[in-house]
C-alpha cells in the first residue's frame, strides 16, 4: 500500500543527516589536528622509526581524504533531499490550493 508522503518524515531525515555531516567535519577536524601531531612526533623520531611513522601518517591522511568526499557525498545527498521536500511542498500546497478553490458541479444550484 502506497502512503502519502509525509514532509515531517523528510524533515527528521533531513535534521538527522545534517547533525551526521556536522559530526563527520568535527571528526574530520580532530583527526587533521592529530595526524599533525603525529608527524611532528615522526620528525622528532630517530630514522628508521621516523620512516614507519610517516608511512602510518600516510596510510591515515589516506582514510581522512576518503572520509572528506564521504562527507561530501552526504552533503549532496542531503541538499538533494531538501530540494526533493521543497518540490513535495509545493506540491502539497497546489493540492491544499485545489481544494480550497475546486467547486464540485451542482454544489452551488442547492444554493440558487
């Protein structure tokens, strides 16, 4: 059975997505400001040691970048969305609009 879009639905997504982005940025941010520790600890590390570190770093910085496009990707997806709700709206308002102005034949000759 088919359900008639509910735009409070889409507004609890969209309000869920946006909270989700904002705490992959803030996660995003925190891991930025470690990986920069973590490379300043591989400079100040004798050379072998160094070496391995930074390829760790590199391996990390890596899984940031693919984290950042994730976060992007759901970015879009949620503007996507919204556009979407604001279609269903109009939508809903045509509709509402229609009722209020649709006089069905033979209403108004009880009147007459």
């Amino acid at each position: 059975m088919h359900r008639t879009p509910d735009s409070r639905l889409l507004s609890n997504l969209l309000q869920h997505e946006k909270e989700y982005t904002k705490q992959l940025l803030s996660l995003l941010d925190t891991s930025n400001a470690s990986l920069a520790s973590l490379a300043a600890y591989a400079a100040a590390s004798p050379q072998p040691l160094s070496q391995i570190i930074m390829a760790v770093a590199g391996s990390l910085a890596a899984a940031d970048d693919a984290l950042r496009r994730y976060a992007h990707s759901v970015e879009l997806w949620r503007d996507t969305m919204a556009r979407l709700k604001d279609m269903e709206d109009e939508v809903g308002n045509v509709i509402r609009d229609k009722e209020i102005l649709f006089v069905p034949r033979g209403c108004c000759q009880a009147y007459c």
